[in-house]
C-alpha cells in the first residue's frame, strides 16, 4: 500500500527535521497549470452507477488520469453535478497515490474538488519533490497555482546536496 513511503525511508540518508507543531506549511506540487479543465480518464476493475444520488464508485485498481496528475487507490466515487453529466468530486479511499509531473503524494483518501481545481490530502500524508520528503495529516493541494498547504504536524527532510 505505502511501496514509496517504504522505499524512501530505506533510501532517504539526510537528516529528518521535525518543524514542530506547525499550522500549515507551503510548498509548490507539480509543474503543470490548469488541470482541472481537462479531461478525466479512468480505468478499474469494477463500476457500480447510482443514478438516483448521481454517483458511480469504481473500485479496485482504480487509476484516474487528468493531464500530468495520476491518481491510484482501490475505490474512487465519483460525484456527478444534478443537473448534468459533468464531473464535480472524486473522492479516493483506502490509500492514494497522487502523482502530477515530478512530485508525488501519498494518504489515506483523497477529495478532489474539480470545479476549485483542489485535492484534500487526509490521512499518514506524504509528499516527496526530488530528493524532499515532507509528512503531515493533511495536505491540501491547488491543482491550477501549482501550490500545496501542509497542516497538522509536519515533518520534513530537505536534501542539502545537489
């Protein structure tokens, strides 16, 4: 479930710097501007429509594309608008992983908001930029300013040598 959180604790050799107790924590996520305007693909195992709520949940090996970003995680529901077709949330669950272009990000579940062009990181959140490891409980991401809130307590390694 967590392969790269495994991987960069056997390979990450730079000091860890706790920051204390701090609110939230800035950083830059991805180098591509105005996903959100493009099109969702997404591939899995299984698909279950409701069109009562206007949801479908697909689930298992779930995989959602949507310019540079990938998406990863067992089960995605996706939140349709009422009064059309149009996609306005996905919301991912039992363990995420979200790439967009060089940076990567891993939780426990995931709620895009299409329409704010935002990701909500919740849960054991871990961010990695190159050789830069940062961790917190929660993480909110700005998908069209290429920017990235990180709360609760944060945690982070920043690599020194080039």
């Amino acid at each position: 479930m967590f392969k790269l959180r495994h991987f960069l604790i056997c390979t990450t050799l730079a000091i860890v710097l706790p920051l204390g107790p701090v609110s939230a924590q800035g950083l830059a996520f991805g180098n591509s501007r105005a996903t959100s305007d493009q099109p969702v693909q997404v591939e899995a195992d299984s698909l279950s429509v409701n069109q009562k709520d206007g949801t479908a949940t697909f689930t298992g090996n779930v995989q959602i594309s949507q310019g540079e970003m990938l998406l990863n995680a067992p089960r995605v529901l996706v939140v349709y608008a009422e009064d059309s077709q149009k996609i306005t949330r996905l919301q991912a669950s039992g363990g995420v992983t979200l790439v967009n272009g060089p940076d990567a990000a891993e939780a426990q579940s995931a709620d895009y908001n299409i329409d704010a062009g935002t990701v909500l990181l919740t849960g054991q959140v871990l961010v990695t930029q190159g050789q830069n490891v940062m961790s917190g409980d929660k993480v909110t991401i700005n998908l069209d300013q290429g920017t990235a809130q990180v709360g609760g307590r944060v945690r982070t390694t920043l690599e020194t040598k080039e």
